[in-house]
C-alpha cells in the first residue's frame, strides 16, 4: 500500500503546487482584487466631484441637468404646480388649458439659453456661499416664475395679463458655527486621486507577484476591468428604476437621478471597452506566444 502511494506520488504527470507558489498566488489575487475595487472607487468619486467638485463644476452640471427633457419636464411640473397654488403673495392661477399642454409649454421655456444660464449662476452662488465662504447673496427666482407665467399664457390666452404671482429672493447664508465646506472640499478632492493610485500600486504588486506569463496576466487584467465596467452599467440602470414617489418634488429627484447616472454610464461603457480591448490584445498575444512555443518543442 505504500509502495503504491509512492507509486502515485511518483507520477511524472502529477503536478504539484509548491507552499511558496500557493502563498503567492494567493497574495496575488488579494492585490488585485483590493486593486481593482479601489481603481472603480476611486473612478467612481472622481465622476461625483465632476458634478460638484467646484464652483465651475456645479455650474456646468446645472446647465447640462436642464438640457436633459426629463429634468426639465420634472421642473416644469412642479412649476405649474406652484403657480396654480398662488406665490409668495398668494397669487393663485385659473388654468383652463389642459395641464399637459401647459407643463409642455413651460418645459420648453426652459430650454431657452437665457434661463439656463440664470440657473448656472444661481447654482454658482450657492456653492460660492456655502462652500467656499463667500459673502452672503440672495439668488433671484421671479424670472423662472415669469417665463413659466409667460409660456402658460400662450398656452391658455384665457388667463389675465400680468397676473403673474410674485416669488421673493431666496437668501443665501451660512449658518453661525457651519463646518469649514472649503477645508473639507480640499481634502475630498484629494482621496479620490489617492484611492486611484493606492489601486493602480495594488495592481502592479499582483502583476508582479502572478507567475503567470505577460500576456496572459495582460487578458486577465482586461476581463476584470471589462466586468467591473459591466457591474457599474447594471448599478446605474438599477438606479434608474428606483421610484422615490409620485409628488413633483420626486419626480425631480428621479430626474436627476436618470441625469446622473446617464455620465455614469457613459463612463462605464469607457471602462468596459477599454477591459475588452486589454483582454483581446492579451488574448491574442498569449495564443501566438503559446503557438510558437508548441511548434518550437
């Protein structure tokens, strides 16, 4: 009986993986894991500080959200909404027309350049005074109600002429005792970069621990980043089906939701196509490596 197990340990075409292969194969693929999930982190942190990463930022986002039909549909909403209720003063609006045609109308009053724009500075401001410190300012809010009034009385001529209810400034200031959002910001900005570079580090210490040949760990390396890019699109659409409510204030929130993970995605389908070309090219090169190496022995 032991003759046999020398026998079967013997075998020529058993191969057995030494300790020190294992511990390093298995330190490999810790790496490149912790790598990998700090790589998309780090991505993922760097798209959010896209939106809002600085004043320019916030601006910019604000502009783009009101170039997208859903947001600006959700807005025209809550518009009417409000007008029909009465503004700061009361002020309530008779709608006769149907309320479709009249929330079609004010959504494309808010496409107009000029409205966007205002929104821009308005978002601008905010951030200004919030994050960065600024003095305190007050943000103008009567040209939306007036272009949404204006667009409403095309839509119904039946409405009175200057009826238009009136909506005080919005006053921005912090807070006695606010914490610092510009130290804050500044340190924010920083660990999405390290996050980066602590991932990509993580990868080559596995890149170099596999035992495995260059151009097999190179297609590897592209299935994983090519699944992690399929992951992050599956997430965004599982985003974009959550229902928050049904009121007009939800209905914002989801819009800028779908306006959200629409950057997401598109950064996504970048990453997962990048992953692919990786593994192909690896794919590619390790069989001609492999076919050389078959016809040389």
């Amino acid at each position: 009986m032991g003759d046999g197990s020398e026998q079967m340990n013997s075998n020529p075409d058993q191969h057995v993986t030494p300790p020190a292969h294992r511990g390093r194969r298995i330190a490999s693929s810790l790496t490149d894991a912790l790598g990998m999930f700090a790589v998309v982190a780090g991505v993922v942190c760097l798209l959010v500080l896209s939106f809002v990463g600085s004043r320019s930022a916030a601006s910019s986002t604000v502009r783009s959200a009101l170039d997208s039909a859903d947001v600006r549909r959700a807005i025209a909403e809550e518009l009417v909404n409000k007008l029909e209720e009465g503004g700061d003063n009361g002020q309530k609006i008779v709608i006769h027309a149907a309320h479709s045609k009249v929330v079609d109308a004010v959504e494309a009053s808010l496409s107009e350049s000029k409205l966007r724009d205002t929104a821009a500075n308005a978002a601008g401001t905010i951030y200004g005074v919030y994050v960065e410190g600024k003095p305190p300012a007050t943000v103008a809010l009567q040209i939306f109600a007036d272009a949404a009034f204006k667009a409403i009385e095309l839509a119904d001529p039946s409405i009175p002429p200057g009826a238009s209810p009136r909506l005080d400034p919005l006053d921005i200031a912090r807070s006695d005792g606010s914490p610092d959002l510009a130290s804050i910001r500044s340190l924010i900005r920083l660990v999405p970069w390290m996050v980066l570079a602590g991932g990509v580090i993580l990868l080559a210490i596995s890149w170099f621990l596999s035992s495995a040949p260059r151009w097999r760990k190179m297609r590897r390396l592209g299935i994983r980043i090519f699944v992690n890019g399929a992951v992050l699109i599956v997430v965004a659409y599982a985003m974009r089906s959550i229902s928050i409510g049904d009121d007009s204030s939800s209905r914002i929130a989801e819009a800028l939701v779908s306006f959200a993970t629409g950057r997401l995605i598109m950064w996504s389908i970048v990453v997962a196509v990048v992953g692919a070309v990786v593994a192909l090219v690896g794919g590619i090169m390790n069989r001609r490596v492999t076919s050389k190496h078959t016809a040389s022995v």
